[in-house]
C-alpha cells in the first residue's frame, strides 16, 4: 500500500510525455511533476497507435499502486483519437504549436546527460540497439532508485512510492550495466 502522507496528499499524479532518440532509437519518456517517477520504453515507431499502447502500459503502472492520474502534459505530436481514447476521462493538456513541457524536456536532457557519461567511461566504440537500450533503462532506473530533491519525500525514492520497490536489487547474479565481469562457460 501506499505510504500515508502520499496517499493522503499526493495520490492525484500530473504526467508529462513525450519522446526522445538515442542513437537514432525512439524512446518513449514519462516523469510524474511532483514524485518524479520516471518510465521509459523503446518503441517501434511514432505513430498514434504507438502512442496509446506506450502510454496504457504507464497508466497501468500507476493504477497498480492506486495513482490517480489525473492530467497528461505533452505536444501537439499527442493530440490524437487513440490518445484521447486510452486516457479517457483524465485530461489531456496539449501544449501550443512549438511550444515543450519544460518538465520532461529537463528529464529528457538529464537522461542524454548521463547516458553520455557512461558510453565516454566505456571502452567500446560502437554500442548495439540492445546497448543503447539497455543503458537508457539503467539509467531511468538509477534516477528512480534514490529520493529526489524537490520530490514529494524526503525518505522514499520515485520507485518506492510508485513500484513498491524499497532499494535497489543487488542480489542474484546480475552484471550492472558497463560492468566488468570473467565469466566462465564451462566447457562440456
């Protein structure tokens, strides 16, 4: 369940959407204004189906906790029939021609920011689709895993207040992303 003063205060989430391109790959981009959760997906392409299957899948997130969305912030690019049917009754603010949601632009920019961090402490020179993937995940799950500043607690991080998620999963035998590891195949 929800942390109390959360679901006494903020359980009424305003979204911004919008999508952004590593490496020529579309990624689909969501931050909720106030706890600052943020999802990301790669997708096939931008269109309006595209769009209304991307954007169910994060309102399922978010209805899995009991989050009420309330208002979607994007574009004109979103401003469509399958949208408008997926996201039925909230609201969808569209922003004016060549106008951006300053809120998932900044997180846009801070995802760019630290996805090049890493590829330049890399030694590869080439990166994969599965690479560029897999490293714009890692690090949406790293903004997600620790309490944001101007967030709505000071204790619990985006994840934990929207996934239930705690702290981050070091168990097992999974190799974090740019990690080095000798594995041994065993031979047979």
């Amino acid at each position: 369940t929800l942390p109390a003063p959360i679901e006494k205060f903020h359980r009424d989430v305003d979204l911004c959407i919008d999508y952004f391109f590593v490496n020529g790959l579309p990624f689909f981009h969501t931050i909720s204004r106030n706890i600052q959760f943020r999802t990301v997906e790669q997708v096939r392409s931008r269109s309006s189906r595209e769009h209304a299957r991307a954007l169910s899948r994060v309102i399922d997130v978010y209805d899995n906790r009991a989050l009420n969305i309330v208002k979607i912030d994007c574009d004109n690019e979103f401003d469509n029939e399958h949208v408008r049917a997926v996201i039925a009754p909230r609201v969808l603010d569209v922003a004016s021609r060549e106008e951006h949601v300053g809120p998932v632009e900044r997180s846009i920019r801070t995802i760019k920011e630290r996805v090049r961090c890493i590829c330049h402490s890399l030694p590869y020179k080439r990166y994969t689709k599965i690479m560029v993937r897999s490293l714009v995940e890692s690090v949406v799950f790293w903004l997600n895993s620790f309490p944001v500043v101007d967030g709505v607690s000071e204790d619990l991080s985006p994840a934990a207040i929207v996934q239930g998620r705690q702290h981050p999963d070091f168990s097992g035998n999974k190799i974090l992303f740019g990690a080095y590891a000798i594995v041994f195949a065993g031979t047979s």
